[in-house]
C-alpha cells in the first residue's frame, strides 16, 4: 500500500490554512486517516454532456490514484442508486446517489460538532465511511454508531474502516429512524439532507447534546446547516450557520417531475406580472426562503419552442405557478388551491425590506409536531412547518 503520510500532512495544512481545521484533535485525526482508502473501488469523474470517466483503485496508477484521492472537492462513488466504478465501462452516464464529501465540509461540520473526550456520536449517513474513521480516531470506535441505508454502501464503508483498523458500531437500516441501540447520544449529525429533521433525532440526543444536519426542501441547492442544542423536555432550539449541501436523504428522495410541463400548466387560475424576478431563486438565500415558504414545491426549467421557462409544482397540493419573461419582465400563471408563487413572492418582499439577511440570520425550533424558523425582528419571516 502507498504511504500517503505526506499527503494526508498537506491536506491537514490546507485545512488549516482554509479556516477549518482548527482543533489538534481533529487535525491528528486527518493526518492519521488514509483517505484513498475510502475512494475504493473507484469513483466518477465527470466529463461533460451528462456523463461520467470511470476511474478505479486497481486500474489506476498508484501516483494517480492518491491524486485523485485527496483533491479537494467531491468525487462521485455511486450512479442510480446501484453503479459503482468497478462494475461500470470507461464513459457512463448517469445521476449520482452516493459521493464522497469535499474535506472542507467532512472537517468544518467536524469541527462545529463540538465533541468532547467520551461522547458518543451517532451519524447519519456512512457513505463512503470517511467521516466515521476521523470520528473512531478521535473518540474511539466503541463511541460511534453509524447508519447506513444501502447494504452495499455500508458494505463498502466496512471494509475500508476495517483497512484503516478500526471497527465500529455500523448499522443497517433508514437513517432519519436513527438507531436507539446506544441512546442516548451526546451528538448526532448527518450527512445527507433532509427536509426537516425527524424527531427521532431529537429523542436519541442527550438534553445538552448537539444536533448537526442539512435542511431544505426539494430542492438540490439552497439548504442550510441547522445546529441545534436538545432540551430537557424534548424539544431543540438553535439556528442555521451556514450553508450547506447534500444529497437528500434516500427515503425524501421526490420523483422529479415530467411530462408535459406546458399540459400540466395549461389551465391556471390567475395571470399577472410578478414584482420579483423569478431569477433570484438562483441564488442561495432566496431559494432557501423560498423553500421555508412552500416546502413541498420543485424548482424546474425547462425550454421549448418558445425558449426557456421556469415553473415551480407542489404535487402533493395540485399546485403550480408557470413563468415566461417579455420584453417588461416576468409573468406568472398560478393554478392549484396554493398559491407558489405568492408566499414566495411575499417572503422575498420582506427579506428584501429586512435588507437581505443572510442565512446564519435564521433561527429554529423542533418540537415533536413543528419546525419553527424565523428571522428575529421580523414578523413577516417567520414559517412554521406541521409534522404528520
């Protein structure tokens, strides 16, 4: 095997020099874990026009390989839920379900996780295990539990822990049910996404102890880093701090939407010009707020004969607002009993006239039936999500 000392030295360093490797816990744990461990058997790389370059352990150089090991950034480990790199041909296509996360969100989240010597951390989401070596090294491999809903992910993560020596506390099954084996825990953190962090979460943590996970809604971008803190009667109070990006957790994964959008949106209720530019949802913020306003609704575009469109749908509401721009600006045509793009439009209006917060300025609350968010000293950002 390939000493990969002086590479796992300067990814600590780099680390380091990015603001997010603060603690020498955590640094000893980077510099310790081999990484091109955890690439095995292969990864994707992309390569343009919606498809993927196969790249595998064994196929690959051994100077190459631990190149592409430890690049910062995010490398594909699995296509449509199935396809990994050593059962697939050079050129694939394909839409990714499984990655192994960029070093800079593994060690920030790490890092504001705020674990202390002899807690117990339960982690949502093994992946490719990378995450639950630098949490066994830096606590101790009898003090994790990780979960993993795809047997043959988890099956993958395993070997590699096993590699790098250590053995924990893996578990097969649904990762928002987490696993009450060894609750309660003093932190829980996951890594995928979620639409709103499952109570069963809340009731496995500690009172006192931290809750790091992803939310949003439907969509691939605009998510936030909730970290909240467990109360004694069960509830959690935090905010968000900062952005953040996952996949969705397997079992919140929506069927995207198809067909024939124009059909779908051939009949609406209400016609008029919008007084915000649908355009802004491309940006974090908004799209995150958006999100908070309609939890339930997709962003897509589309283009047809008549160019490119916009359209946001909630199925579970029958709901759908259909954009086009003209020469004065956008127009919205909204069908359904809930109207998208009004609650969108007014939340955008007042976090507009807030003088546009940022993301870290949200605050939340879980209790067993809601998700609370707001912005203090606004009244019109507030939101309240009903569990159930």
């Amino acid at each position: 095997m390939t000493d990969t000392t002086l590479e796992r030295r300067a990814l600590a360093e780099r680390l380091a020099r990015a603001g997010v490797l603060t603690s020498p816990g955590w640094r000893a744990a980077v510099e310790a874990v081999p990484r091109e461990l955890f690439r095995r058997p292969g990864v994707f790389l992309p390569v343009g026009g919606g498809r993927w370059r196969t790249v595998t352990a064994s196929g690959t150089e051994p100077g190459e390989w631990v190149r592409i090991a430890y690049r910062d950034e995010s490398l594909t480990t699995q296509l449509d839920g199935q396809l990994t790199a050593d059962q697939a041909g050079d050129l694939v296509t394909g839409s990714p379900t499984s990655s192994s996360t960029t070093p800079v969100t593994v060690v920030d989240m790490l890092e504001k996780l705020e674990v202390e010597e002899g807690h117990r951390v339960l982690e949502i989401g093994t992946g490719t295990g990378y995450s639950a070596a630098l949490l066994c090294f830096r606590l101790g491999e009898d003090n994790v539990t990780t979960v993993e809903v795809d047997p043959y992910v988890a099956a993958r993560a395993d070997a590699a822990l096993e590699l790098a020596g250590f053995s924990t506390w893996t578990v097969i099954g649904d990762g928002l049910l987490g696993h009450p084996r060894r609750a309660p825990y003093d932190r829980t953190i996951a890594t995928c996404a979620v639409r709103r962090i499952p109570h069963a979460w809340i009731r496995q943590t500690k009172p006192g102890g931290i809750v790091l996970a992803t939310v949003g809604g439907c969509w691939h971008y605009g998510t936030g880093l909730a970290k909240v803190t467990v109360a004694a009667d069960g509830t959690a109070h935090g905010q968000i701090i900062g952005r953040s990006s996952f996949m969705q957790a397997r079992s919140q994964i929506q069927v995207p939407i198809g067909g024939d959008l124009s059909a779908r949106t051939a009949y609406p209720d209400s016609e008029r010009a919008t007084q915000v530019s649908p355009v802004l949802l491309d940006e974090w913020m908004p799209a995150f707020l958006a999100q908070l306003s309609t939890p339930g609704a997709h962003l897509t575009r589309a283009t047809s004969a008549g160019g490119q469109r916009l359209y946001l749908f909630d199925p579970d509401r029958e709901s759908f607002a259909s954009f086009t721009q003209n020469d004065t600006g956008w127009t919205v045509r909204q069908g359904g009993p809930l109207t998208l793009w009004d609650r969108i439009e007014r939340t955008l209006t007042a976090w507009l006239a807030a003088g546009s917060p940022d993301i870290t300025a949200v605050r939340v609350h879980i209790s067993q039936r809601t998700h609370t968010y707001w912005i203090d000293g606004h009244p019109a950002l507030r939101w309240q999500h009903h569990l159930g």
